[in-house]
C-alpha cells in the first residue's frame, strides 16, 4: 500500500490535481466569506437600506430577503462545490490511483 501511495505522491499529475483542487476551493471560500462579510457590513454601515420596507403598508425590510439571498447563494454555491467534485475531481482522483496501481 505505501508503494502505491508513494507513486501517488511522487505523480506531477497529483501535485497539479492537488494546486487546481486547492485553488478552486479557496475560491469559492472567499466568495462565499464575501457574501457573509458583505452582508454583515451591510448592516453595520447601512441599517437604513435595511430597514427599508418592501413596500408601502408591508411589514418585512429589505434586509430579510437578503439575508435569505447570502444563504441561498452560498448553499448554491456549496451545491455547485460538491458536484464537481463528485464528478471532475473524483474522476482524477481515480485514474491517479489506477495509474499508480499499474
């Protein structure tokens, strides 16, 4: 198992599938931290904008809709995470061990 596991390692088709998966995931983590920090300094320099109501005679402010968005978006955002890993990075993962299994 170390032989193969060694193989692995030492494949520069892991270390630039490790770097791609790397960047990817740090990406989509300052986005999503970007939608959260945004919102939150919404709030803290912009309580006005969001205590604005929806419209004449409602009771909800702007500010509920879009808190529902950030989470909504950053659930999408997780949800488009996890299928490409299921597909594009398991698949290189993958052939990765099946090479090194030859």
């Amino acid at each position: 198992m170390q032989n193969v596991l060694d193989r692995i390692t030492a494949n520069p088709k892991f270390l630039e599938f490790v770097a791609m998966r790397s960047r990817y995931s740090i990406i989509m983590a300052i986005i999503s931290a970007s939608a959260y920090y945004g919102f939150i300094l919404l709030v803290a320099f912009n309580k006005e904008f969001l205590a604005t109501k929806m419209g004449p005679g409602m009771t909800t402010s702007i500010g509920v809709p879009i808190g529902v968005g950030v989470i909504a978006f950053t659930i999408l955002l997780t949800w488009i995470y996890v299928r490409r890993a299921n597909t594009e990075f398991d698949a290189i993962n993958e052939s990765l061990i099946k090479e090194a299994q030859k």
